[in-house]
C-alpha cells in the first residue's frame, strides 16, 4: 500500500477530490485552511490580508499497482496550473 499526500492550492477547490474519484480512488482524508509556503518558488499561503490564499490537503492510501498512474494525473494537473502549486508525496505503508 502506498500512502499518497497532497498539498494544493485552495483554487482547486473540489478538482482534486474529482480526480481522485476518476482513478478510483474513494477514501481519503481532507484538511482545508491549511497556512504555508513553498520550500522553493512560489507565494505564502496564510490567508491574512498580505497572503489572502490557504491550501488543502488531502492524505489518501492506494494500491501499489494505482499509486503511479495517481501521481501521474496529480504532476500534469500541476503541469497545467503551475502558478496554483500542488504537490504530492508518498511512502509506503502497512495495512
């Protein structure tokens, strides 16, 4: 089993929850209003007057066997918005 966490822009709103459900993806854990900034490029998020923008994120555990056509849809949705940020991560898990 793959554990696969994501970390995006708030702009997103429901599309990420939505590509997941394409791959067959059901359960998952979201949080939203997450604060933050990236390690390299990009803007804070902190949802203050300066940086009025949040993220969310979402942690999901997959199948190995769908965790690379997964994270393949989340790099070019990310490829197609790359001004927003996403980023996704994962590590294998016992379950």
């Amino acid at each position: 089993m793959k554990a696969i966490f994501i970390a995006y822009n708030q702009a997103y709103g429901t599309e990420i929850v939505e590509l997941l459900s394409e791959y067959g993806q059901r359960g998952f854990t979201q949080w939203t209003d997450i604060q933050g900034r990236g390690g390299e490029e990009g803007e804070p998020h902190y949802g203050n007057h300066a940086w009025p923008t949040q993220n969310y994120a979402i942690l999901t555990i997959v199948p190995d066997e769908k965790a690379p056509e997964l994270m393949d849809a989340l790099q070019a949705t990310d490829r197609k918005y790359p001004d927003l940020g996403l980023r996704a991560f994962q590590w294998t898990v016992d379950g």
